[in-house]
C-alpha cells in the first residue's frame, strides 16, 4: 500500500501548518502551544515500506501565547535551550491501520532520543489559488511521556503526558 500521491520529496508549508502541544495543568484545563518555527518533508516512495517523515522544530520559538510561560519552557528544567535548540522527528515506519496510518519514528528533544508511534491520517488535497500548486494534507499526533526526553520540571501541576499533534500541508515537487 501507498499513500495517495504519487512518489516524490514534499517540503512542508510551513504558512499553512502548525506543530502544536497541549499538556494538563493542575488536572482541570489543558494549555497548549505552537511551536512557529518549524520545517519537514515527506518523502513518498512506491510503498509505506519507501515512505518517510521527517520534521524539525526551533525550540525557541515556542508560544503558548504567554511571554513569561515561554521563557520558563526555555530555561534548565523544561527545553534547556541553552544546551538543546531543536527539537526532531524522523520516521523509521508507517504502517496502514484501518483508514489511517501509523507513524513511528525516533523523536529526539533534550539530545534524548526515544521511540514513539503516532496516529495519521490523509485529509485529501486542493490546488492554492495564488500559484497553482497542489497541496496534500496530513494530521499526526500522539501523546509521550516528557519525563522519558528529561523535561520533567512542573509534575505533578503540569502532567508528565503531552499531547504532540501536526497539521501540515506539504506542497508537490516542482516540475524538473
């Protein structure tokens, strides 16, 4: 099996994208973040086999929409960013799973590496108007344990579970 488009390297539109987290706050509301500065690809092959993801983030480029929230995120017991700016995943499987597709792949944040499997599905495609190109939509997401990459400052008022979850559009190869 494939994926519905046909083989090539996709850059990621990154003006019609987000990375995104939410994680529990004191057990009674969800806060949630972007990360807007981000790339990626994906490359299709002539099977799932062939397939890749791969997507990077600038930790330091976090928004939870609270200026004073995104520095603490930044320091020592959080992101760290003195010592580790980029946050990155890379696919080693995708898998078809009902109508949609497994993910797995190695995330690495802190320099930590561990394995983690998301859910994703195909939302479809469409021509961009402003330059005729077609784009193919994509959702991941899935929940990991920040505690297993070292992040674990916070628990218990913020939980060790985070939500990671991508909505990206990644545009067709140009003609050669």
């Amino acid at each position: 099996m494939t994926l519905p488009i046909a083989a090539g390297i996709y850059g990621i539109d990154t003006n019609h994208s987000q990375l995104g987290f939410s994680v529990e706050h004191l057990g009674i509301s969800l806060v949630g973040g972007t990360f807007d500065t981000f790339s990626g690809s994906l490359t299709v092959g002539d099977s799932l086999a062939a397939t890749s993801l791969n997507v990077s983030a600038d930790m330091g480029s976090v928004n939870t929409g609270n200026a004073a929230r995104d520095e603490h995120l930044a320091g020592e017991g959080f992101f760290d960013l003195a010592n580790h700016s980029e946050m990155t995943f890379s696919s080693t499987a995708i898998t078809e799973v009902g109508g949609g597709y497994e993910v797995t792949g190695n995330l690495t944040i802190r320099g930590v590496t561990e394995s983690v499997t998301l859910s994703g599905s195909y939302n479809g495609s469409g021509v961009f108007p402003a330059d005729g190109s077609t784009h193919y939509g994509f959702s991941a997401s899935g929940v990991i344990n920040r505690s297993a990459f070292g992040v674990s400052a916070g628990v218990p008022l913020v939980t060790d579970e985070v939500t990671l979850a991508l909505e990206a559009q990644f545009i067709e190869p140009a003609a050669d």
